[in-house]
C-alpha cells in the first residue's frame, strides 16, 4: 500500500487504516475473537499498518488487537484512546492526569506492547485544561510510554490549544461524503498546524457501501437504531446519494464504497481515513481504494453529483453531540 505521514513528527503509516472498533463493539454481537485477530493479520499482510482501538470499546478489542498484532509489533501503528470515566461512553468523560496515565498502563498491558504510538483523547473533556491533558501526554511521551499524541472530535480553539503544549500528530473525527463539516474549520486548521488527519466512519457508518436500504434491519445493540440519521424517512431519502455514487463508481470500474474512500484519499495527503470491517472480502474491497485514482474531472462530477443531494438526519444523538468539542 501507498504510505502517509500523520503530523510533522515522522509517523509514517499506510494510506488507509484499519477501524477495529465494530469487532467487539457498537455493530451489534461482537466478531468471534478467532476471526477477527485472522481479520487482523490479513490487513497488516495486505499492507496496512494503522489499526484503531479505544479502551472505551471494551477491554476484549485492545485484548484482540495486541494479540493479532503482537508477531508484527514493529511493523504497525497502534493507537488508542483515553477520556471515559471507567472507560464507558455511557459514564461521562474523565480526563484527569491521573486518570489518562492508569489507561496508558492498562492499555499497554492488554496491547501486550511497551509503547503506545498513537494515543488520542476520545472526547474533550470540559472539566479538565487541555494543557493538562497535552502535558500528561507530553510526560508519557518522555517517558517513553507514547510516541504520538491525538485529538478526537476536538474544536479548532482546542487543537491550537493543545498544540501549544505538545504537537498533535493527528485528529480523528467523522469526514465522508455525507458528513462534511470538517472542511469549514478544522480541515484548516489541521494543514496550517501540520496535523494529519484520520476520518473514522469514512463510509458512513456502512451507508455509503450501498448495502443498506430502508429496508435493512439491524441488530438489537447497534448504534445505527437511534442515529437520526438511520431513521426510516432519513434513511429513504439518503438513498439518493447512494444512486449517485453507483453511477460514478461504474464509470470508473470500482465500487461505492471504493470511490468514497479514494475521495477522501484525494482531498489532502496527510489524510488517513480507518474504514472498519469483520469480513475478509469488505476488507479487500476497502484497501482497493488505495488503487483508485480519481481525476479532476471526477472529482468535480462527485462534487456535482452530492451537492444535488440534501442529505437528512443527524448523524448523532442529541445526547452524543453534547461530547464534540464544536
């Protein structure tokens, strides 16, 4: 695969990553262990090299992660992530000094590795400076426990902020093609500063693939049930854009979900996006992005193509956006 750099601090990684989130957590009942560390491997075998966790995904997925990952260690760029208190979503966020160093260590325990390269915090916390975060990072980072500090869902003010104290190499946040607000403010920001950027949720929660429908029913813990977006009347005019992007993909001998990911490849160089999958064929699929080459004239077709397309619904909860720092 094609490689990238993530900040100014020499973090090299593949262009596209690896979102191992939906393996234990958020999609309905977690992958059986066995595949998913199979799954794992595949992709580091395949050339990827950035793999995605958080301790708020549950012990199992950096339990799963570190294991699949450990024969290949200096191979690869794990990152995860600090902020919840007890690391539930559901509890709040934690961002205490105290509190950011015990996940360091319980998180380099079940990674089954000495070092964390990339460790994000998960959500601003507004109870805590983000110069004591950054410091506490800062800190890790001297005592060789991190190498790369992130950001999530964080504002621009918060970034700079942060960045003051110690460099951010990278934010992660949701960026696709029908969820473009970072382009207003942060994308800005992230290339005055020298930040990459990391999208999760690349392909629209899996919208974007084409292989959801109003139809489509999913399972009784997945977090799609109560997203706006992914309600009936919001699902079904969605669609729209998804008949759009079939007829681009066509042309171009690829698939939607392959021309989602190279557009978002094409916006900037320093853009890492971390597509999540359990199958082998959908991890294929979305690595095959790496191949697509998207021309100005495609590019400006997509661009005329979506902006044909008001897209409906939110894309959180009430209650969920209240942690995004915008």
């Amino acid at each position: 695969m094609n490689k990238r750099e993530l900040g100014t601090g020499g973090l090299e990684v593949s262009s596209i990553g690896l979102g191992c989130m939906g393996m234990t957590f958020g999609y309905g009942p977690a992958a059986d262990t066995g595949e998913a560390i199979k799954l794992i491997r595949a992709a580091a075998e395949r050339g990827v090299t950035l793999f995605d966790s958080a301790e708020a995904y549950g012990e199992a997925n950096e339990k799963l992660v570190g294991e699949a990952l450990a024969p290949v260690r200096d191979q690869v760029v794990i990152a995860t992530k600090f902020g919840f208190k007890d690391g539930n979503s559901a509890a709040g966020l934690d961002s205490r000094p105290e509190r950011i160093r015990l996940v360091a260590e319980q998180s380099l325990q079940r990674l089954q590795t000495d070092r964390i390269d990339l460790f994000y915090q998960h959500r601003v916390d507004p109870n805590v400076p983000i110069e004591e975060v950054a410091g506490t990072v800062r800190d890790l980072i001297q005592e060789g426990k991190v190498k790369h500090f992130g950001l999530s869902e964080a504002g621009a003010d918060i970034i700079r902020r942060a960045h003051a104290v110690q460099p951010v190499t990278a934010l992660q946040s949701e960026y696709s093609l029908w969820w473009r607000e970072p382009e207003q403010v942060i994308l800005p920001t992230l290339e005055e500063l020298g930040i990459g950027f990391v999208p999760f949720s690349p392909l629209g929660k899996g919208f974007l693939t084409g292989a959801i429908n109003q139809d489509t029913k999913f399972a009784e813990n997945d977090v799609r049930n109560v997203l706006p977006r992914f309600e009936d009347e919001a699902r079904q005019a969605n669609l729209a854009l998804i008949a759009l992007l079939g007829d681009i993909a066509e042309a171009k001998q690829a698939t939607r979900a392959q021309i989602a990911i190279a557009w978002l490849l094409a916006q900037k160089p320093w853009i890492t996006p971390i597509p999540g999958t359990t199958k082998l064929h959908r991890l294929e699929e979305n690595i095959g992005a790496d191949n697509v080459r998207l021309t100005a004239d495609d590019l400006k077709r997509i661009e005329t193509a979506v902006s044909e397309v008001q897209i409906k619904g939110d894309r959180y909860t009430a209650a969920q956006q209240k942690t995004v720092n915008r």
